[in-house]
C-alpha cells in the first residue's frame, strides 16, 4: 500500500467505518444510560432561585469556592486542554471543510498560525495533567488502563495534526493518512471508554442540579 | 454465591437508574472528589477518595447494564463482586461516609456522589455489611421505638419536669393542633432544654402544637444503615400519628438526618406525598421570625459561631435561616471558613457516630473542624443538630479545647421576653 492508497482508505473506508462506530456507539450508550429512568420524587418541592438542572449544567464549569487553590493543575490544565482541543478540532480551517463536505455545515475558521499555537498549548497542558496524573497520589490511585489508553488516543490526533501541519518526520501525506487514522480510533473509542464523558456530563450535572433542586438547594 | 450476597447484589441492581448510570459514566477520575472530603483531606489516604468508596456498585453496574460490560463478563473477562470485597468497602461506605455531600458540590463532570453512596448502602445492608452499631440503632428503633430504648414514660418523665420548669403545658396527643413536635432520643436523655424552649416559642407565637405518644422519635437509623424497608416503618409511625392527630405541620427536632429522612425521603418511602407539611424547627423559628410571631430581646455577648448541619444546609436547603437567626441574638457572630453551603461535616453524621470502631478515625477527621475553630477561636460553637452537638462535643473534649457547644432553638427560647403579669 503506497502513501496515497493509505491516505485514500483513511478518508473513505476508513472514515465511514469509524463515523458509523462513531454516531451508533453514541446512540446506543445513550440509550442504555438514560433508558434506565428514575423513579418519581414524591416529597414536596422546595422552590430556590438558581436550584434546578440547567443551572448546574452551567455553574459546574466553574470551580466551587475554595477548590481552584487544592487543585490548580485540574481545573487550569483541564480548562486549556479542553479549550484548546475545540479551538483545535472547529478552528481549523482543513476540518471545517470536511466537516462541509459531509454535512454541508460550515463556519469562519481561525488563522492558521493561531490553530498551530494553540496545539502547542494544547499539548503541553495535557503534558502537564499527564505529569499531574502520575504524580498526586489520589490520581494515580484511581488510575487504570483505560485513563492513560484515553489520554493517549486523545493526544495522538493532536500531535499528528500538528506535525503533519509542520511537515516534521514523515511525508505530509503519511503523516495526514496517521493523523486521519488517529482521529479514527478516537472516535471508535470515544463512546465505549471515560471519553464519554462528553456527552454523558450534561446528563450527570442535569441530574444532581434537578434532584438537589428539588431540595432548594443550587449545587 | 452465599445468599446474603446474592441477595445485596440484587438489591445493587434495583437501585441502579439513569443518575447513577449516568455518574458512572462521566466520571474521569479527576479525584477531585477527595479534595472536598475530610476523611481524605485529613488522612491523606487516597482510599478515602468518595468515588473509589462506589467501586463495587460500579462494578455491578458495568457487568449487568452495560453491553460492553456483559460481553466482558461472558467471557470471563469481568472480576465479580465477593463477599470479602464488600466486607473490606465497609469502612469505606460507612466509617469514613457521613453522607455529608460535600463532593457531590465540588465534582466537576456533576456526579452525585452521596446520592450514589446513600444507594449503595442499600445493597451493603442486605448483603449483611453495615456496621452492627447502626444495626443496632435500627433495632432498637423498629422493636422499641428510639435508637437510644427511650420510651414514652421517659418523654412523660421529662414533659413534667419542663411543665414544671416553666409552668407550661406540654400537649400530648392533642388532635387538630397546627403542629406536631417531633424529638430526638439525644435531646429526650441528654438537652431536655430543647422541649422547654419549644414550648417557650410557641406560647409567644401563640400556636397550638403536640407532641404524639404514638410517634416522638424522629430519628430514622433505616436511612443511615441504608434500608428503605425498615426507614418505611420508621417513618409510617410519625405519618400515621400526624394523619390520626390531623396536624398541619410536623416539625423536624435539631436533627439533620432525622429531618431528611422525613422531609425528603418519607413520602418516597411511604409511597405517597404526605398531606402536611414537614419543617425543621429552624425553618419554623425563621418563618416565625418574618411573621412577627418571634421577638427576641438582649443579645449574647460572647463570641460565637455557628456549625451547619450538613442535612440541614446542603443536603436539606434550610442554608440562610440558621445564620439570620443567629444574628438575631449573638452580638458577637464570626463565621467559620467555609461556613453555611460548603460547611465541613462534624464527622459523625449518617450513621457514623453510632460505629463504635470508627472513633479512631472520626476523631482523625475532627481535624478539620479543630482547624476551622481555631480560625476564629470562639467562647461558645453553636449548632442545630443534636448528632453534631454530641459529636463536636466529643471531639472538641478530645482535642481539650474549652468550646461549650448549644443548641441555636434554646439559645433563641433564652431570648424571648418576660411575658408581662396581666
């Protein structure tokens, strides 16, 4: 298989398969999550202004009181990772032309050069919440396989984009074809892995917000 | 399997729904969670990180709801869940677990940690692992009627000496009153005060009220050991007494499971909205408060300061009133650090005091509420949970540091005018 047969399977073949994985992983975990339900609270409601799920939704993006000083790693790296990986991911020019050529959706990218610097960024953050993992003895304990296999397929697509952005390495067209591929695993991956967490934490935070809500109380 | 197992597992899995699936799927093991638990932030041990004390639901989670998880176990790719393994989660799920709720505030994915632990001690108590100080509390409060083997002589003992005391009737089973006072066996044996200052409070506001010969006790150990069966005929008992007296309102004691486990599980227990309504006295104090119904005169002079009960506060939403009604009668009010939402648990409440093993660990956790007190060093610590106050008290005895520590619904009663002759 030469370069350009690989970079060709990656974009059709490739790509449908692991889109397919992709949309219908996410279907059926959500499926199999929310279909579970939950009973009925039958106590009566107390009624508090900012107690309900969708401001939990919103107010658990921000750190509570207290915790941005015991914790300055998670919440600073997490925040720059998380930020830059969307800046990444729907900034960049190339990817908001596949994302048109597959659903006819586009938006105005960002400058190149900026893309490429927050990939630096980017990178270094999870570098550092990597280190943080290995070092805080709380994060090490909870560790397993699947948090450092997530950080690694979330890390590949980044570094490959980046580099293949660079022309460092390997041919700009082996080094798209790896970057595409990378891409791939993530998405065949994200739904059945801690990665799910994209899209289960609006549910999880929907859910403490309304039964503490229920409550009077605005967690 | 052995069938005291079996029978936990199964309960595991009725008590698994969305939320809890949900959870388990968020979490990415940030262990932020510890951060906003004193059993980790005062030893240091990650065991104590709150969504490690859920791994085995997690586990009974995956294997039955989830189809990668099933796939796993068919091929024997899956550990199951032992009997040893939830022996060893005792002391996770109930010695260093006060149901606090702390990180359930802080975990930044939304995770409802204590909804998820009150859940899993379902499942720990039918598999036959709950500590045997709780079991016995619940005993001794289904068979008897108290966890402390208070029985009604014992209230008619004690409503005499508060009638003569401060020459007030105490009502008992009187129907059609507006409200029904409800106790704790901690205040019935060890603060009697409390009784003489709700007859004080009402006698100014001018409401009829009545204790209930058939339900006193308001604690609810069903709740805490995590046995909905058993916290049911608990609760029947102040239901079917507030039906047969037709009150309007049942008061909740200075207690913050008891008023939990009436206020907010008792209808999901019972099965049905209850038809009046259920108020802890604070929330009463306070409504009297805005109505005009209670004045208060003079003001302690000494520095105090005020514990949340984390029932009461963050897992109760009865957050302002404790602080307005200290402001009413303390001249000299501080706040701790992280006083009122984000207040630290005393350490021994849901269930936890009554885990004789677990002192040692309970008293390690103490440090942070030591550490908040000597932020603010006061002469007196003031709280509205007969649990925290006996607890603090403990601790604080432990420690040798001189803080009395009282009841806010007493402190408030000593601050009710004279009532002038004629």
């Amino acid at each position: 298989m030469t370069d350009l047969q690989f970079l060709t399977w990656v974009r059709g073949t490739g790509l449908n398969i692991a889109v397919t994985i992709f949309l219908l992983g996410v279907l059926w975990r959500l499926v199999e999550i929310y279909s579970l339900g939950r009973k009925p609270d039958l106590s009566a409601p107390r009624h508090t202004p900012g107690a309900s799920g969708l401001h939990t939704v919103f107010r658990r993006s921000l750190p509570p009181p207290g915790m941005l000083k015991r914790s300055p790693v998670s919440y600073i790296g997490g925040y720059i990772f998380h930020i830059g990986l969307a800046i990444v991911v729907f900034g960049f020019g190339p990817h908001i032309l596949l994302v048109k050529g597959l659903t006819g959706l586009s938006w105005p990218g960002l400058p190149s050069q900026f893309v490429d610097m927050t990939a630096v960024v980017t990178m270094a953050a999870m570098v550092v919440v990597l280190a943080d993992r290995i070092n805080k003895p709380v994060k090490r304990f909870l560790s397993t396989f699947e948090d450092w296999f997530a950080w690694v397929v979330t890390f590949l697509p980044v570094l490959t984009g980046w580099m293949a952005f660079q022309h460092l390495l390997l041919p700009y067209t082996t080094m798209l074809a790896l970057h595409i591929l990378s891409v791939e695993l993530l998405l065949v991956v994200l739904p059945f892995t801690k990665l799910f967490h994209a899209f289960t934490l609006i549910g999880s935070r929907w859910y403490n917000g309304r039964v503490n809500g229920h409550k009077g109380v605005p967690v | 399997m052995s069938a005291s197992l079996e029978k936990g597992i199964r309960v595991l899995k009725e008590v698994i729904d969305a939320p809890i699936a949900s959870y388990f799927n968020s979490c990415v093991h940030c262990g932020l969670c510890a951060e906003a638990c004193l059993f980790y932030t005062e030893t240091g041990d990650p065991k104590y990180t709150p969504i490690h004390k859920l791994e085995p639901l997690r586990r009974v989670y995956e294997q039955e709801y989830t189809l990668l998880g099933r796939l796993k176990k068919m091929v024997g790719l899956s550990r199951a869940v032992t009997d040893d393994e939830l022996g060893e989660w005792q002391e996770l799920v109930y010695n260093s677990c006060t149901l606090c709720g702390r990180c359930s505030t802080v975990c930044p994915v939304g995770n409802d940690i204590v909804y998820m632990v009150r859940k899993f001690r379902e499942g720990m108590s039918a598999a036959g692992h709950a500590p045997e100080g709780i079991k016995g509390a619940v005993n001794r409060t289904v068979t008897v009627g108290s966890p402390m083997n208070v029985k009604l002589p014992a209230v008619q003992a004690q409503m005499k000496h508060v009638e003569a005391d401060t020459g007030l009737p105490i009502p008992l089973d009187v129907e059609g009153a507006e409200y029904m006072v409800m106790l704790s066996s901690m205040e019935i044996i060890n603060f009697p005060e409390y009784l003489g200052a709700i007859a004080r409070i009402m006698q100014q506001a001018g409401k009829t009220w009545t204790l209930c010969s058939t339900a006193f006790e308001a604690t609810n150990a069903g709740i805490q050991i995590g046995n909905s069966d058993l916290a049911k005929v608990i609760v029947s008992r102040i239901v079917d007494g507030a039906e047969r007296l037709k009150v309007k309102t049942v008061i909740s004691p200075e207690c913050g499971h008891a008023y939990t486990a009436l206020r907010w599980e008792g209808a999901n227990l019972v099965g049905r909205p209850f038809d009046f309504k259920v108020q802890h006295i604070i929330e009463v104090l306070d409504e009297f408060r805005q109505q005009g119904l209670l004045k208060t005169e003079g003001f302690e002079t000494d520095r105090l300061t005020f514990h949340d009960p984390c029932q009461l506060v963050r897992r109760g939403g009865v957050i302002a009133q404790p602080h307005t009604l200290m402001n009413m009668v303390a001249q000299n009010f501080v706040e701790m650090p992280d006083a009122g939402f984000m207040n630290w648990c005393c350490g021994g409440g849901g269930g936890a005091s009554a885990i004789e093993e677990g002192e040692e660990l309970r008293l390690e956790a103490f440090k942070k509420k030591k550490a908040q007190l000597e932020a603010v060093k006061p002469d007196r610590l003031v709280t509205a949970c007969a649990n925290c106050r006996i607890v603090l008290e403990e601790g604080l005895e432990h420690y040798q540091m001189d803080i009395p520590v009282v009841g806010l619904t007493e402190m408030i009663a000593e601050h009710l005018p004279e009532k002038k002759e004629g």
